[in-house]
C-alpha cells in the first residue's frame, strides 16, 4: 500500500503559532506535523496510545482560537494518514471530514481523501470515490450534514464481510483483542500480519515473533507496510532474533517501508539515486543488516558499511553512540538525533 503525502500544509502558521503570546496546548503535535508521517510512525503505537492521545485531548479541550483550530485539523489529516497505513479506510474518511468540519474552506482536504482512498484495495472495485468525494466537495451544504451523507453514503459497505479489513478498523479504533478474535482462524499472509499488528498493539512481543517465525516457514511474497513497523513492539525492534528472521526471509520482501530513525531513508542512498533501476530486495537486505549489525553491537560490521557507502548516515551514527556510551542506541534515542535534525532543517529554512 503506498503512503500519502506528508501533509505540512499549515506547517508555516504552526510555527508561527509557537511565537504567539499564550500558552501553546499541544507542542508534542506541532512536533508531530512539523517532522510528518513517518516520524510519527517511527515512535510506535505504545508511544502513541500514551504521548500522542494525551496531547491530542489537552489539544480538544482547549480554546478554539485560529491557531488550535488550524493545529487540530492538521492533527486529524495526520491521523487519517495513520489510519489509511493501518488499513482502515473509514477511520481515515472520518478523520478526513473531521479535519474538513474544523476548516471548511480548505476543500482541498475532501479531494486529497479521494485521491488517497482511489489507492486503497478494493475501493478501486466499489463505488468511485472519487467522483462521490468530489461531489461533496462542491455541495453548498454545510460540513454537518457533508459528514452525514458521507457516513450513509460512503463506498465501504465492502469490509462488512470481510474480517481483514474489519479488523484493521477495529485497530484503528484501539480494539487489538476485537481484531485478533476477527481473523484468528483466517489464514494466509494478509491475516497473520493483522494478528502481527493486533498482538504488537498488546505490547506482546512473543506472539508478534511467534506469527513471525511462521512467516517465515510458509511461501510466498510478503509485504512490509508501515502498519508493520507502527504496532511492532519495541522489544522486537532491539532483538537479534527479530532481525535474523527477517534477513532469512529478505528474498521474499516485494515491499517494505523501513524508514531509518536517523535519516529517514529506507537503506544505504547509493543503492537508490535512480528509482528506476533501483533493485529494491538489495536495499532491503542492507537496511536488515544495519539493523542487526546495530542490535549486535557489531562495531567492525557497521565499519565496513561506513566505508562501502559513505552517504549512508545510519553505520556512522551507530559506531559515535557505541564508542560513545558502550552501547547500541535503543529505536526511542535513535529518534532523539532524527528531532534535532529535524528541528535545524526547519529553523533554516522551513519544511520540505
């Protein structure tokens, strides 16, 4: 499933916002906006479910002046984002709309919905959603009632019978037990990796490696969406054992959207300066063996990744941290250095 964009369209006034006179409600979801999607991704759901939520209600219950309205319909699209990466698309359509009622003269956010959702399987098959959201875009009708005809008319009646996609919306509603009952008995790799996600958003790292490990014993193509990485528990994320199942199954990954917490980049940059001729299972193997190079410790291993790409700023990162604490770095401070990078490219010269 492809990614939306990273939406930063009121990123100016957000920073604007941190210089206003008052008491600024929710800094850890301008943070959020300001560094995009997969940032927020990358601090998993636990982070999630305790940081983000909370923020997000201190952000509800305050004032609605301009720039918290602004603030929170940029936090609901950032949710949509979220959701659609689930898998969930009337959670997304919801938060979508939420965004909408919040700003009702930025239509633009109804189109982008359609333009995301014309991506989702099996939208593509169902009533054209596209033409029913643009429609809605166009209505004089008031945000209300647009929420109301999209909740009756809306093209999802498809995942009613279908437990995958009904299990993905039940995780984006914070129901792991609901989803896992859903498609305990389902087979094939689409429900093992909803139990992965489910059981990863219990914090139950020993079923998530349990599914994994059968992952690796059956055939066939996997693919390794963001959802993955979202609910994988951060136990997983400093074991070993995790990384070598994965690199025992890397020539069976036809896609997967592991982002660097350094640089946000998925493998070394001199394997992909042309997309096109990218070979996209090599890139998966290094970023692999950085990370299993990085949960070892694996100083001399990282050296030699430093030296084969220079460009490559996840080794070297790795190797200071080593040499500096006598440890590797945990996912949590590995992000730590991506928010400062972050933080300087915005005060030089904005978002990009």
């Amino acid at each position: 499933m492809a990614i939306p964009m990273q939406h930063t369209r009121n990123a100016i006034e957000i920073a604007r916002c941190e210089t206003a006179p008052g008491r600024r409600p929710a800094p850890l979801l301008e943070e959020c906006i300001r560094n995009g999607l997969s940032w927020t991704e990358l601090h998993g759901y636990r982070w999630f479910r305790r940081e983000f939520r909370q923020s997000f209600r201190s952000l509800e219950r305050a004032p609605r002046t301009k720039w918290n309205r602004a603030l929170l319909a940029e936090t609901y699209i950032l949710l949509g984002d979220l959701y659609f990466v689930i898998g969930a698309p009337r959670a997304f359509v919801r938060s979508y709309l939420r965004a909408f009622c919040l700003c009702p003269r930025r239509r633009s956010v109804i189109r982008e919905a359609a333009e995301v959702l014309s991506m989702m399987e099996p939208c593509k098959q169902s009533k054209p959603c596209d033409a029913l959201l643009r429609r809605l875009a166009h209505r004089t009708a008031s945000p209300r009632s647009i929420l109301d005809e999209f909740s009756r008319e809306g093209p999802f009646a498809y995942v009613s019978d279908d437990p995958n996609w009904e299990a993905c919306e039940r995780l984006a509603r914070s129901q792991p037990g609901s989803a896992i009952r859903l498609v305990e008995k389902v087979r094939g790799m689409r429900g093992r990796q909803i139990r992965m996600m489910a059981y990863g958003a219990m914090d139950n790292a020993e079923d998530v490696m349990r599914e994994w490990s059968k992952i690796a014993r059956t055939r066939g193509a996997i693919t390794l969406g963001s959802g993955s990485w979202f609910f994988l528990p951060g136990a997983l994320w400093e074991a070993t054992a995790f990384w070598e199942v994965l690199l025992r199954v890397a020539d069976r990954i036809d896609n997967m959207c592991l982002f660097s917490p350094t640089s946000d980049s998925q493998g070394p940059p001199e394997l992909m300066d042309d997309p096109l001729r990218t070979n996209w299972t090599t890139v998966y193997k290094w970023a692999i063996k950085f990370h299993l190079s990085r949960t070892r410790g694996d100083e001399a291993a990282l050296g030699r990744m430093c030296a084969k790409f220079p460009r490559w700023r996840d080794p070297r990162f790795v190797i200071e941290w080593l040499n500096y604490n006598g440890r590797p770095p945990t996912r949590d401070e590995m992000l730590t250095g991506l928010s400062r990078t972050m933080k300087k490219r915005h005060l030089s010269g904005g978002l990009r």
